[in-house]
C-alpha cells in the first residue's frame, strides 16, 4: 500500500511596524540585549497593552490579499504559560475570534511539463506578539534571556492540512513568503527570523480519509531546511508504521546539521493553555470603512497583476506568472517597460538573462548592477536594428561588468549592425562564389543548405550582418 | 465534580506553585467548599445571554505606530535577581 | 490641624498659614508614633515626602497651585510609584523599587499632592481584613483587636487615625467601600473605566477600579477631580469628559428617589447595622427623597460569578511574577521548573495561592464554558438587574457589610465566611457601577457604613447625596479614641 503525507502550516509573519504590537518599545532588529525592552515588554506590575494600528492594518492587507472575511469584531485572548523569554506568563493572541477569517492562495508547484496548480485553503489569520529569546552559553547551566523580541508583532496564518508533499509545502511557503512582501507586510528575512514556519505532518495509506497523528516541526526558517525536514519526517512516520511502531502526537525540531528531527523536551507534558479573552483589551471593531481605507493604499495583487500582463502586453501565462512571482521583479519588469522597451523582448531578458546572472551572483533583483532603465536602452538597440541579439548579449556581459553605457559599449567593440544593403550584397556575392555546392544542394531541394550559406555570410561579417537583410538578400540571389 | 488531593497537585503544577502533600490536603479542604459555592452559578439559564466583560459597550482604541520608549535597562536591570551582560539568567533553559 | 478638611487644609496652604513642609512633617511624626502597632503603611519614606512638600511649598509660592496642592495624600502600596518601594503587600514584591509612576501617581504627583507613603493592604489586594498582608495585620483605629476591613485595610486605617487627611484604595469586590464602612469614613468606587489601572497592579483586569478613601465626601468629590481622567496607556479606560465632581455639592435632595433593594435587608445582616441603615433612611426622607422599594434579584449569585471570575483573571496576571526579572527568587532551587515552583510557593501567601489554583482550574481544559464563560454571562444578569432598577429609582442604598469590624483572626481560617463580607459590593464591580460608602453611626462602639450605589457616571451626583446626609450628621468626623 502507498503512503501518503499529509501536511498544514502555521506561519508566524513578523510585521512592519516600527513599535512593537502593545507598546512604543522599537522593533529593530539587532540592539544589544533588553535596551528595546520597555516595562510592558518586561511586564512589570501594574503596565497594560495598547494595540497598534500599523498591525490592525497589515493583518487587513493580508486578508484582502487572500480574498478572506476581516472580523468586524475580532477579540484578544491571553494564552496562559510559562516560559522564560514569556515575560507575562502569557502570550496575547487570538483564539475564538481572529482577525482574518477563511481564505486561499494559489500555488504552483513543480516546472515543467510536471508543473500543476493548487489551491491551499487558509483557516485563519491572527494578530499576536512574539516572545523574546533564550541566549545558551552565557553561563555555565544558565541561559539569558533577551526580550527585545518580546512583544514583535506577529500575524499568524493557519492553512488546512492541504499539501500533499514537501514540494507543495515549501512552494505555498515560497508563494506566501512572497506575497508577504508584496504586499508590505512583512520585510521576509527568514535570518532574523521574521517569516518562520510550524509545519504539521501526518501519514496515511493512500485512500483512507482519517488523517493520521501528526509531528509539529517547529520554527524553520529556510525552505531548504523546511523540504528537508518534511521529507526526512515523512519517512521516518512511515518507517516507524511500518515497523509496527505508533506515532505520538509531539512538537520536534529539525537539526540542519544531522538532517534529522528529534521531540522537544520542553514540550513533553501537555499543556492547557487556558485561552480566556484579555480583560486588558477590548473587542477590536473593523468598520467597512478601515477596510476601505487600507484598500486604496493597497498595491496591485500578483494575481491581478499577472492578468493584465497577459492582456496588456499579450505576454504568455508562463512569463506572467514569473513576472508576477515576486514584487521586485514585477517592479523592475514594469519599469523596463515603461522606458521604452518591447514588453515581451522585456520579458525574455529580466527572466533569462538578468535572472540567470543574479541566481550566479546570489543577488536580489534589487541588486542588480543593470537599472530598469539601462535594460530598456538595450533592448531598443535590438528594436531598431543597431544590433544582433548575440552581440546584446556581449553588451549586457560588459554593462554588467560596469563597463560603461549601451552606445558607449556598442561603439568600443563595434558591434554595430552592418545593415547596409550594399556592403551585405558583396558579401554575399563572395560567399556564393566559393561555395557552388551548396548552391546545387540547396536548388536540389535541401533546404539545410540555406541556413549553411546565411551561416557562412555571418561569419564572413564577423557576425555584424543584419540576419533578416541576409536572409533576404540570399533568397534574391539564389532564386 | 469533586476534586481530590490529586487535582490540587495537578492544578498547582499548571500555576507553577510547589505545594507538598499537607499542604494539597489542606488547599482541598477549603477548595471543596469554594467550589461548592461556585457551583450555584450551575442551575441559572443563561441561554441566549451575552458575556459581559465590560460594562460600557466600547472598543479597542488604537495606538499611533511610533517609537515612544527609550533604553532603560540600567534602571529596569537594577532590580533584577540575576543579570550579566544585559541578559536576565535562569537555569538553563531546555528545547 | 488633624480634623482639618481637604479643602480647608488647602486654604491654609494657600494662605501661607501653614507651609506644606510643615503639614508633611505633622503627619510624618504621627505615623511614627501611631504606625508602629497599627501597621496602616508599609513604606514611609520621609526625604522622598518632604522633598515633595518643598516644591509643593514653592509652587503655593509662585502662586500655580490646585485644589490639594502641598496636601500629604497616602497611597495603597497597589500603586507602582517610582523610586518608592511598592510591594503589594506580597512578599514576591518586598524589595520591588518602583521604576515607574502609575498614572494615579502622576496625577496626584501632578497636582502638587505629597505621597506621604505606602499603606497596607491585604496581599495583592486579595481579603476583606487586611490580614493577608505579608507586611503583618492592620489594627482598626476604632477598636485595636479588631480588623480594618480590606483590602485598601491600611489606607482606612490611615484616614480613621488621621496619620493622613486622604489616601487612595481600589476596589475590585468591596475593597474602598468595606473598609470605609468598617473604619468610619467615606470611600468611593467610580465607574469602571474612569480612573485609570495603568501602574495599578493588577488583581482582577475586569473588576479593578481606583477611587477615594477620606472623611467626607467633599474631601471624596476633590480626590476625584484628580484621579479621574482618560487615559491612553489604559485600553479599557472610558473617554469621558471631564467633569468637577464639586458642581453638585449642596444641591437639595427634593424629589431623589431612593431604591432599598430587599435583598439587602435580608438574612445575614447584623440587625443593629440594619437598624443603622434604616435610621440613615430616615434621614433622607426628611432631606425630601422618596423611597421605593426594589429588587435585585441575582445578587445572591454575585458571590459564585465574582470567585470564578476574579481568580480566573488574577491566576493569570499573577503569571509575570516568576523570579525572572524583578521580585523573590527562591534562593535555592535544581532547574528552571523548580526555581518557577519554589519562587512562586515562598513568594505567595496563602489566601493569594488558593486564589490563583482557584483560577487556574475553572480556566483549566473542559471547564472554560461551565465556569469563566457562564460566570461573564450572569454577569450581565446581574448588570440587568441594576438597569432595570434604575428605571425606578436615582440612587439605590443599603448596608456597605454585613457586619461591623471583626476581631482579628475571627474569619482568617473560614475563607467562605469572609467572602461573604463582600456580599452588599462584589456586585457593583461586576456591573461596573459606582459605588460609595459614608460612615451612618456605630454599633457597639464600631462604626456602620451606609452604601450609595449610583448609575454609570453618577458619582458628582452621589457625592451630593453623601455630602446633604453630612451636613445633618456629624458620624463622618467622629474620632476614634486613643489616637489623639
């Protein structure tokens, strides 16, 4: 019998705010330790929670983006434990009612001819704060704590046990790690930790409806790690079945350095987290009115997007949806073609050649040494003939270099186009008296023979010859 | 429902307070009459009643997105039980 | 000097009779005489009050002054003051420096008011006697052996003995209003919500509110100018308009209806203090209010819905004490679990412990719905009951405690019965009403409250109510005996 693995993620998305969730203590990433952490982070007697705005509004952004109801009443609950880096000894979160109700993002997964897509259905969005951190090592059989983290305003985003694979888990990942950032809510390093994931695995046999008991993977913050873990934990699931054995319920941690996953000792007893509504805050009240007011400063969805590329720029599904694939990216294609160049010439540069570079030099678009607007000025040299495609692609190599600008580049390794009608006849003249076989191949119907004969006049131009003038030329003479 | 010494025990450990077995004894005796009391609240019809945790029907005001505090940890620090290099010490803490 | 009002205090301050440094000094040399056996403050801190008085002293000089300007004010030890010790009365807070000033502070640091000192109080405000303190019981000025009522037990005490001419409480069950029945003064409960909870540590979030404790209700009506107010910090603090809590003062009485609830006046009162109540009626009747009788029919219930409720919330808020950052520390423990279990076991009395296992279990999986929720739901029954008796009556009176002060240790191993202290209050601070208590005459030598409740912001109105009875009587400036 098959297995197959079942699998849901809980996201916890650090959000862009400049103060924390419930107080004005800041939220920079990397001060020494505790000097962000003010007396409500530090929960000393007597402080109290005021809740952010910025928050309220990322956590609408990112239900508007996902095409989900936006509690009009949603309502903070105080989730009891206790844990050093906890400093209340609960967590303020949301339980009964969110912020952010059901609703769905679409992923693509695999490339290719394998390539599918899929709808992963969101359970809910909340706001809650984050904890601070454990330092080990500061002393012998102590750790410290640091709370500047503490009181990070966090949006926690649930999907339905929908993936099927590592593949689709990490590809949601990646598709709402993206969108977090689209949107601007969420600056995405996965390093400092704000975008981390919980991802819940089960197996089952293949055609059973009951989900089996599912592992928690706490806290990955790399998809590289995340696909390692899944997979890692799915065949240590099935093993374990098929030996006999019985899965518990348990909250693991995955090491990068042995590629395994292991239980979480703190976690070993049940907790009973006590969730009660905090008498510190009051129902939070979305009016249709908040909402349309974080509606007009909300950027163009991918999705949105993506259609008006196909429809404005007669642009492929394929291009769209890679355009589409990040901000930046869509960012850096717009411009390009705002300054003049042909959208879909665009296209085939900022996905292939710009694309091919960044991945080799590990940069963001945002990196690029190429400016939008240095892109469109060489690709309307290729629009208007002044030179081939090969030898844009050495000007794109030289301005990548900082080698200069298009002309400039153009000029200094005369990789001007000979365009010239005259110039191109003699050349060709030259070609066909050397090469009477061809001639005879091509006029006894072989058509290879042709592209042979273009092939010799280019080189013989140092491959300076406009293509299209050649072809037509050699049509003319051998007709 | 009737709590037994073993409850107590349970419950204390959730409130991560240490009571040894006298003392779960003697926490149950006057427990049991507390929650005998609460119990009353059991044969009210509440059916269709809204819970009321504040008696003005208000919402959450919102605060402005800004910076307000400033490093205090020198003060915050001073009254700490165990502190070295800006950190707050406790036994180890383990995954 | 020590029967002075507020206001008259005041007069004498602005007028340079006498200088706040001096009025400061008077009550510091009474606490020293007097503190030692009765144990109303915890921390008197005589530098910090006179530095106070100095630049109160200065600002009478420059002419900027308020209403209670150069006036020492005590404060229960609830409030996080900084620089001051603030203990809560709890051991897990014995060495706790305020770095920090609650808002209440503020506004009285503000106002130009000296903070005389820390008063005593039961254990996280959690008793009806003030014997929970870990800082040792408080006498009642009235009669030694005997309880001053609590939580705010100290800042009772305080006012009855006059080692202050004022002092903050707060009151989540009954703790501003029982104590000022028990000791002879006035005390005042606002609506939740005016006064605000920031700085004010917390008992129970939903429940806590600050108010007045002095021995008028025109001293009350002054306090209240100063405590009231929005605030930001505070999410659940009401944005009401300011308001002087003076304006209605001496208005006449003509044509107040009076509700008498019966379940007020039924089993368990004490009957003397029933027939002290009733004297107190009387009295209104002849200032020209109407009486009509009314019911409260839940308020047997308030006792049940309160000990869910303020445990369930206090379990939880007493979570940040754990030895982390601030407070006791066991000094010996194995790992992390067992420092938070041995911190929490020495740092905690015993009254404050069941409280917190009470909470922690009606929270605990399974009985969330049958406890914390049925509990929020005849809440507001209970808030329904006093909507609809509002509709009759303007104010609604009736005793403030079943009883008069009871001798120390009386209650202390019968939790149910002291509970039960709080019958006539617990369920004012579940419907968020203000409510007040003004001394109405003695029994056996021990002084009788009476309590006015009021509807939702009501209190410049109650005031009145309680300052016309104070024109009539004079049981609000009796003196105990011994104290001189």
């Amino acid at each position: 019998m098959e297995w197959e693995v079942v699998i849901g993620l809980e996201t916890h998305v650090q959000l862009q705010t400049q103060s924390k969730i419930f107080s004005g203590a800041s939220t920079a990433f990397g001060a020494e330790p505790n000097t962000q952490a003010c007396v409500v982070s530090l929960a000393m007697p007597g402080v109290l929670p005021v809740l952010n705005k910025q928050a309220v509004q990322c956590a609408i952004r990112f239900g508007l983006a996902i095409d989900a109801e936006i509690a009009n009443r949603s309502v903070f609950a105080r989730k009891n434990y206790f844990y050093p880096d906890l400093p209340k000894g609960y967590q303020i979160s949301q339980y009964e009612l969110p912020v952010v109700g059901k609703g769905h993002i679409n992923i693509q997964v695999g490339s290719g001819e394998q390539a599918y897509e899929k709808n992963i259905r969101i359970t809910r969005a909340h706001l809650e704060e984050d904890a601070g951190k454990s330092v080990h090592g500061a002393q012998q059989g102590m750790s410290g704590i640091d709370l500047n983290r503490a009181g990070t305003p966090l949006l926690e985003i649930v999907t339905e046990p929908d993936m099927r694979s590592a593949a689709e888990a990490v590809a949601y990942a990646k598709k709402l790690h993206e969108l977090v950032q689209w949107i601007g809510i969420c600056d995405g390093n996965m390093q400092e930790g704000s975008f981390r994931c919980d991802v819940n695995v089960s197996v089952r046999r293949k055609g059973e409806e009951k989900l089996g008991t599912r592992r928690e993977i706490k806290n990955l913050n790399s998809f590289k790690f995340m696909q390692q873990a899944i997979e890692y934990e799915t065949r240590w699931q099935i093993e374990t079945l098929e030996d006999g054995g019985k899965i518990q319920q348990a909250t693991v941690l995955f090491n990068p350095d042995t590629g395994e996953t292991r239980a979480m000792r703190s976690k070993e007893e049940a907790n009973d987290y006590r969730y009660f509504p905090d008498p510190d805050l009051l129902p939070l009240a979305i009016s249709a009115d908040d909402i349309d007011a974080v509606k007009q400063h909300m950027p163009e969805l991918p999705e949105a997007m993506k259609q008006r590329f196909q429809s404005q720029y007669a642009l492929p599904d394929y291009d769209a949806n890679m355009l589409t694939s990040s901000r930046a990216v869509a960012d850096y294609f717009v411009a390009v073609v705002a300054a003049g160049a042909d959208a879909k010439l665009a296209s085939n540069w900022v996905m292939g050649n710009v694309a091919a570079k960044l991945n080799l030099e590990e940069k963001s678009i945002a990196a690029s040494p190429i400016n939008p607007t240095q892109l469109a000025e060489l690709i309307k040299r290729i629009q208007d003939g002044t030179i081939s495609n090969n030898a844009a692609k050495q000007v794109f190599e030289a301005m990548w270099n900082g080698e200069g600008e298009v002309d400039s580049i153009i000029e200094a390794k005369g990789l001007k186009q000979v365009s010239d009608s005259g110039a191109i006849e003699a050349i060709v003249d030259e070609v066909l008296a050397a090469n009477d076989a061809m001639i005879q191949e091509y006029k006894s119907g072989k058509d290879k023979a042709f592209n042979a004969l273009v092939g010799q006049v280019m080189k013989a131009s140092k491959g300076k010859a406009n293509p299209a003038q050649v072809n037509e030329i050699l049509k003319k003479k051998l007709s | 429902m009737s709590l037994n010494s073993q409850d107590i025990k349970r419950i204390a450990h959730l409130a991560r307070i240490e009571v040894n077995d006298d003392e779960a004894q003697a926490t149950l005796n006057k427990l049991t009459g507390i929650m005998a009391l609460i119990e009353e609240m059991q044969a009210v019809n509440t059916e269709g009643i809204a819970p009321m945790s504040h008696s003005q029907d208000v919402t959450q005001r919102l605060r402005e997105d800004q910076v307000t505090e400033t490093n205090q940890r020198e003060l915050y620090q001073s009254i700490a039980p165990s502190v070295e290099d800006g950190l707050y010490l406790v036994p180890k803490v383990i995954e | 000097m020590i029967n002075k009002s507020l206001k008259q205090l005041g007069e004498m301050l602005q007028t340079k009779q006498i200088s706040s440094v001096e009025l400061t000094q008077t009550y510091l040399d009474r606490i020293a005489q007097l503190n030692p056996e009765m144990n109303a403050f915890i921390t008197v801190d005589p530098d910090k009050s006179l530095a106070q008085a100095k630049q109160a002293d200065a600002m009478i000089a420059t002419g900027k002054t308020t209403a209670l300007t150069g006036i020492p004010i005590a404060q229960k030890d609830i409030f996080v003051a900084q620089g001051w010790r603030t203990t809560c009365a709890s051991k897990m807070l014995e060495n706790f420096i305020g770095p920090y000033d609650a808002t209440v502070i503020q506004q009285f640091n503000q106002a130009g008011a000296v903070n005389l000192g820390k008063t005593n109080m039961d254990e996280f405000a959690m008793g009806s006697s003030n014997e929970t303190s870990y800082f040792g019981k408080v006498q009642n000025p009235w009669d030694r052996s005997r309880v001053p009522g609590g939580s705010s037990g100290g800042s009772a005490a305080a006012v009855a003995a006059r080692l202050c001419a004022a002092a903050t409480g707060t009151d989540t069950g009954g703790s501003i209003r029982q104590p000022a029945s028990l000791c002879g003064l006035s005390g005042l409960k606002p609506t939740y919500g005016l006064a605000s909870r920031y700085g004010m540590i917390a008992f129970a979030s939903s429940l806590d509110q600050a108010g007045p404790m002095a021995r008028s209700c025109e001293d009350m009506a002054l306090m209240m100018n100063v405590m009231v107010g929005y605030d930001e910090r505070d999410s659940t603090s009401l944005n009401h308009p300011k308001e002087d809590y003076t304006r209605e003062l001496g208005k006449p009485l003509n044509g107040l209806k009076i509700g008498l609830p019966k379940e007020y006046f039924s089993e368990g009162l004490d009957n003397n203090v029933a027939t002290i109540v009733q004297a107190a009626i009387d009295e209104y009747r002849k200032l020209g209010a109407e009486i009509v009788d009314i019911s409260l029919p839940n308020t047997r219930l308030s006792i049940p819905v309160y000990y869910v409720l303020a445990p369930a919330e206090a379990s939880s808020n007493l979570s940040r004490y754990d030895g982390v950052r601030y407070g006791h520390r066991a000094k010996q423990y194995g790992d992390l679990m067992d420092m938070y279990c041995k911190t929490r076991a020495e740092g905690f009395g015993a009254e404050v412990k069941r409280r917190i296992l009470i909470g922690t279990y009606v929270l605990s999986a399974g009985y969330y719905d049958a406890y914390y929720l049925q509990a929020q739901k005849i809440r507001r029954l209970i808030a329904q009951d006093f909507e609809n008796a509002f509709k009759q009556c303007d104010v609604i009176m009736g005793p403030t405690a079943p009883s008069t002060a009871f001798k120390i240790g009386e209650k202390a191993d019968d939790p149910i019965s002291m509970y039960l202290q709080d019958i006539y209050t617990i369920a004012v601070n579940l419907a968020g009403l203000p409510g007040m208590s003004v001394p109405a005459g003695f029994s056996n030598n021990l002084p009788v409250g009476l309590q006015i409740i009021g509807n939702y912001f009501d209190e410049a109105r109650m005031l009145n109510v309680g300052h016309a009875y104070q024109q009539v009587t004079d049981w609000h400036n009796r003196m105990p005996e011994g104290i001189a």
